[in-house]
C-alpha cells in the first residue's frame, strides 16, 4: 500500500467539491493517507475563508469540513526544529517544510 503525505489545499479540493477534487480522489485510493497535526487547523482556516466568502453556503461548507473528521488520514507530530532545518535549505515556509519533512 503507497503512503501519501496529504496537504490542506488537496484535501480542501476534495471536501469542498473544487474541480480538482476527482482527480485527487483517484490520487488517494488505496494509499495510507498521513498529514501533519496542523492539517485540521488548515483546513479549518480554508473553510472559514469559503465561508466567509459565501456566507449562504455555510452549512453545506461545515458538512463538507466535518467529513474531515471521519477521514482515514493518519496525523503525526512534526519536530519543529527539523522543519525549520528543512527551511532553510528548501526555501518555503515552516508549514510547507512539515509537509517535505513527512514526506522524507
């Protein structure tokens, strides 16, 4: 089973139905899906952000996000100094660096 390491703006696509959300879908069937703890805060922001934007959606946009919730995603913790070692080197932000560092 192929391990994937999972990123809020994938797994927003796919909760809030944005058009690259089948292909993500396929991308994800069959793998043992793993993220950083931070994922649920990202997405939680993604979804205020919706929200905020189309506030008559809100319901449909807070279903979406509870599904969250019942996701096979596993969550591990990130050692912040070797993410921002990862920084350094790589150039993006510290949240992106938790992302390469699951990854590696």
């Amino acid at each position: 089973m192929p391990v994937r390491v999972v990123d809020a703006p994938a797994l927003a696509a796919l909760l809030f139905g944005e058009p690259d959300g089948d292909g993500i879908a396929k991308w994800f069937e069959g793998a043992r899906l793993i993220a950083p703890t931070l994922i649920g805060l990202e997405l939680a922001n993604a979804c205020l952000k919706k929200i905020r934007r189309q506030p008559d959606r809100r319901a449909p946009l807070l279903a979406a996000f509870d599904l969250f919730g019942r996701m096979e995603i596993e969550q591990a913790d990130i050692d912040p100094a070797q993410a921002l070692r990862l920084v350094e080197v790589t150039g993006p932000t510290a949240y992106d660096a938790a992302y390469l560092w699951l990854a590696n």
